[in-house]
C-alpha cells in the first residue's frame, strides 16, 4: 500500500468509492453525491491536503483536510474526512492515511484537528480514539438523514 497525494484523475474513482457511503449510510450527514469534476476542484485546492491510500492500483481510500471554521483566527484547526472502501477497512490503511495527513497538517502548522462522526458510526469514533482524538462534544439532533435525526459527535487531536 502506498500514500500519495491524490491527482485529478482520481476524481472519478473517489466519487465511485465514496458515494455508496453517502447514499446507503449515516457515516455522513451529506446526501449530495459527490462528482468527478467536484472532486477535481477539491484536489486541486487542498493540493497535499489530499491523500489517497492505493495498492495494486485500486483506490483504497482517502483522507483529506479543510478549514475548520472561516476566519483568519481558525487558520490553523482543521476539520477532516476520511473514507475506505469497504475491503480496506481493519487492514491499516485508515492509520496510515491519517499519520501521513498529520504530518501534512504539521508542515502547514496546523495546531489542531477535528473530526465529526456521526454517531450512529461507532466504528468511526473508535477509530478516532485509537488514533489520538478524544471526544469535545456531542451536538444533539444536528445531523438529519434517511427520516431521522442524529448526533454529531466532535473529536480533536492536537499536533
């Protein structure tokens, strides 16, 4: 397996991998698909800031980071995603992916990051925890998907 910056011709391949999630699941709160050219934009911008997890040359995952709030008093939090494909998930590649995009973070001078998991994604939160974050906050009813509310859970790791 191998850590790179993802390149726009990884746009269509994210998108593939990632909307299934974005349709079937409460991972995320977001149920609008992801597109090529919307990703292509979004890899463009982050430049580093946008990691792929790759073996065999099949995507198996990406991780990525943006500003937190807006403001130039939020510059250095971040807020970030991750996702694998379903056959990635327990072999390592969410570990490396987020080690890598810390270091990136740390290269910005980034002093903190948060993830927000949905709650109904223990996998996520315990992921989290292993990996340093700790739990901020627990924000009610903020998420709404599939005809119910959900909690938001926020996570924080300082670099």
């Amino acid at each position: 397996m191998i850590i790179r910056p993802a390149h726009a011709t990884d746009a269509a391949p994210l998108a593939a991998l990632w909307n299934p999630w974005i349709e079937t699941t409460a991972i995320t709160f977001s149920t609008a698909l992801k597109t090529p050219e919307g990703l292509a934009t979004d890899i463009a911008a982050r430049g580093d800031a946008f990691l792929v997890a790759e073996a065999d040359g099949a995507l198996l995952g990406f991780a990525t980071f943006f500003p937190f709030r807006g403001g130039p008093g939020y510059a250095r939090t971040k807020e970030h995603t991750v996702i694998l494909a379903p056959e990635a998930r327990g072999r390592g590649a969410g570990r490396a992916l987020m080690n890598a995009l810390e270091e990136v973070a740390r290269s910005q001078q980034v002093h903190s990051l948060f993830a927000g998991v949905s709650a109904e994604n223990p996998a996520g939160v315990a992921f989290h925890a292993a990996i340093g974050f700790t739990e901020t906050a627990r924000l009610p009813q903020v998420g709404y998907k599939f005809g119910r509310w959900m909690d938001l859970v926020l996570m924080q790791k300082f670099l």
